[in-house]
C-alpha cells in the first residue's frame, strides 16, 4: 500500500510537472529580460526617453521629471547595445531584476499549485476574473441584506462586467464611494486591492460599520476583464484591453483603458500608433469597457462623492489634473484630504506616498479615469492610487498581498470617513 501511496503521489507531481511546462510553453516569454533602475538628471532622462515605446522596452515606471525611480526593462536582444549606450553617456544605474522570466515562472507555479482553502477567497494568492466574479455571487447569496450586484454590459471578448453595490439601507438616497482597479491588466495588486476593501465592508462588517452605516460602496474590481485574463494566461506584462485595431500596415491588439477617457483626449502623454503600450485609440471612449463604466457612473452620478482608482506600482496618492500642470481650482481640498489618508497608511506601516497632481508628481497623462470623472462626471474628489515600490514591480509575490492591502486599508478608512462627514447629511 505504501509503494502504491507513493506512485499515486509520484504520478501526481509529473502530472502537475507536465501540466505546468505546457502553461509555460505556451504564454510570453521574459526569459533574459533585465529590469534597470535608474534616477537620471533632467538631460541623462532626455537620452533615456528617446527608448520609450521602442521595441525591446518597457518603461515600466516613468516619471517624466529628474529625480525620480525610473526603471525600464530591456530584451536580451537590445542589452548589449544599451548598455554602451549608457556607459558612453555615463548614464548610471543599479539592476532591480536579473531575469524577470525567474519571478513570472515562481508567480505561474504558485497560483497552479497553491492549495485552495475552504473560504471562497483569501489573500495569499492572485485570483482569475471568474474567480473574482464567483466571489461577489458568494457574497450576494450570503448577505442579501447589504450586497446586490448589477452587470454594467460586458467586454470586447464577452466577459460579465458586475459591479458589487454594498450599502446597508438609505433607500438609494446616500452618498457614494466609488472604486475599480485592473484597468490595467499586470498590475495585479490593484484588484486584489479592491477585493479586500470588499472583504472588510462585507464579511467583517462589524469591525466597518462607521463606513457602510451612512455611505453606499460601488465597486468594480477589473475595469479591463480581458487584459486581465490575457496576463494570467499568456503575457504576464500585458498592460492594454484586448480590442483589435487593423490598419493598412500593422494588427495590434489593445488599447490603453486609461488614455482613453473622453476629457482632454491625446493632449499629452498618450500615443497614436496601435502597437504602442499608451496607445489612447481611434476615438475616445472607443473601448467598450469603458463605455459601460461611463454609462453606470451617468446614472449614479448626482450621488458619487468620491472615487478610487488602483494601479501599481509606485507609493502615489494622485489627484487632478494629468493633461495639464495647473491645478484644480479645489486642489488644497484633495491635497489635505490625502494627506491624512497617506497618515493613516503610514501609521498601520507603510511607507510614505507621494502626493500631489499627476502631471506635478509623476508624469502627464491626459484621458485618465481620475481626470474625467472630476472633469466630466463632476465627482470632485478624484484620485488614483498607486500601490507598492519594491524589487519586484508589478511581480508583487503573492505572500505579500495582504501587507500591503491591509496597510491602505486604514488609508481608505479615512477616505470613508470624510464622504461620510461631509456628505451624509445632505443625503
């Protein structure tokens, strides 16, 4: 019995074995891909921008000003000649990454092999879209009383695009917070963010009732449903939506959700060509899925206070505008309100975010997700979260998720409290 014990278990590693090299086979490779750090002066940062959107880089965090972490992963293909590159222009820099294909290969074999537990969700591991949607069915079915969901339409490849409404009475008369994460697809954090908001305001509801008990919760976890399944299965750097754009001389897929709101459209910080990773689209609001968020924000609008959108990586707390320096008439508001949320974060052990406009503290972006909503829906409180500054970028492992959402948690308590505060009694 014991030999026959161990063949069955012998059987089960190969299958697994054999099961993952498949999964491997078969996605994106980043095997030699090197990460390179690097705080440039403001001429060294003028060579280093003439790589963005090349083949063979990803700029993946991108300050447009000197001073600031700029790290760009480069192919094997294009190192040698870079790094002359940069030894001619004594341009300086520290590796953050050797072989990003070792960290993507740890993430594949410990999302297939990580034991699932009874609850329907935790916080130890990155969940699939159905993952996630099963998730909030759970909940429905579980506390009816406080959690309804509503289909907002679905994506370019029909994923269901649900939308957890969370509010514990009010009769539709409160003010909302409303939150999304993954509309950028690796930069998985994000969603994971926005579960766990739903996890405290839901199933440990007692410990939040200050939160939910004058202030209804919208939350859409993955604004780009597809992109996101596209990481998970074959490129775990993929950063656009899945759409297809066809043109006389190229098909490149995906469009960037977040350079394609319908507010200041291709000012700045977006490109035309479809292949590019900042590609804002033919049109704005060419992406469907944006369109159905656009649409479900249009009914609630009169109602949503303030609104949350994570990305990673970097420790920012973003506020408008992104297609121009200047500032928002109300910017003191939003700079002091963040500022106590950054407080709380860093109190409950984070590190300190900066925080200011897009374009003063990061780099311009125009046809983002936080300038529209302020500028168009006139939700006055807008801001973008960024998540996370460490080694592993957007590889964030998994045994590092609940530190980190736990941490911004008391961030978005504060935010919580002030809509609350503020708001409820107009309701």
């Amino acid at each position: 019995q014991r030999r026959v014990h161990g063949d069955c278990c012998a059987m089960r590693l190969i299958l697994v074995a054999a099961v993952l090299g498949v999964a491997l086979a078969t996605r994106v490779s980043y095997e030699g891909y090197k990460v390179l750090r690097f705080n440039p002066t403001e001429e060294q940062l003028k060579l280093l921008n003439n790589f963005s959107n090349r083949p063979g880089f990803d700029f993946w965090n991108e300050p447009r000003k000197y001073g600031g972490n700029l790290d760009i992963m480069v192919s094997p293909a294009q190192l040698p000649s870079f790094l002359a590159y940069l030894k001619e222009n004594h341009v300086s820099f520290t590796v953050l990454n050797e072989n990003v294909q070792t960290l993507i290969d740890a993430e594949i074999r410990h999302q297939e092999t990580a034991p699932k537990t009874p609850r329907a969700i935790s916080f130890d591991q990155y969940y699939r879209y159905s993952e996630i949607n099963a998730y909030l069915e759970e909940l429905a079915v579980k506390f009816p009383d406080i959690v309804s969901l509503e289909s907002i339409g679905r994506s370019y490849e029909g994923r269901d695009m649900v939308v957890i409404k969370i509010s514990s009475g009010g009769g539709g008369a409160r003010p909302v917070v409303l939150v999304d994460g993954g509309i950028h697809a690796r930069e998985w954090i994000a969603p994971a963010m926005t579960l766990y908001i739903i996890n405290q305001l839901v199933e440990n509801s007692t410990a939040n009732t200050a939160l939910t008990d004058a202030v209804d919760w919208y939350i859409l976890p993955v604004l780009n449903p597809d992109g996101y399944e596209y990481s998970h299965t074959n490129d775990r750097l993929w950063r656009k939506s899945r759409s297809l754009t066809t043109t006389t001389t190229q098909r490149c897929y995906g469009i960037d959700q977040n350079r394609n709101w319908d507010f200041h459209w291709m000012e700045n910080g977006a490109s035309s060509n479809p292949c590019d990773e900042t590609y804002a689209g033919e049109e704005p609001l060419s992406e469907v899925e944006n369109r159905n968020f656009r649409d479900f924000v249009d009914t609630h609008r009169d109602r949503i206070k303030l609104y949350l959108t994570f990305h990673s990586y970097g420790e920012y707390l973003l506020y408008p505008w992104g297609y121009t320096s200047a500032l928002p008439s109300d910017w003191r508001i939003l700079q002091d309100l963040a500022e106590e949320v950054d407080a709380a974060q860093v109190a409950a052990g984070g590190n300190p975010f900066d925080i200011g406009t897009s374009t003063n503290v990061l780099y311009a972006a125009a046809g983002g997700s936080d300038d529209y909503m302020k500028g168009v829906e006139g939700i006055d409180l807008s801001y973008t979260v960024e998540l996370t500054n460490t080694r592993y970028g957007f590889e964030l492992p998994a045994s590092q998720i609940l530190q980190y959402v736990r941490q911004f948690f008391e961030g978005v308590r504060v935010f919580g409290t002030y809509v609350k505060d503020n708001f409820s009694a107009k309701a």
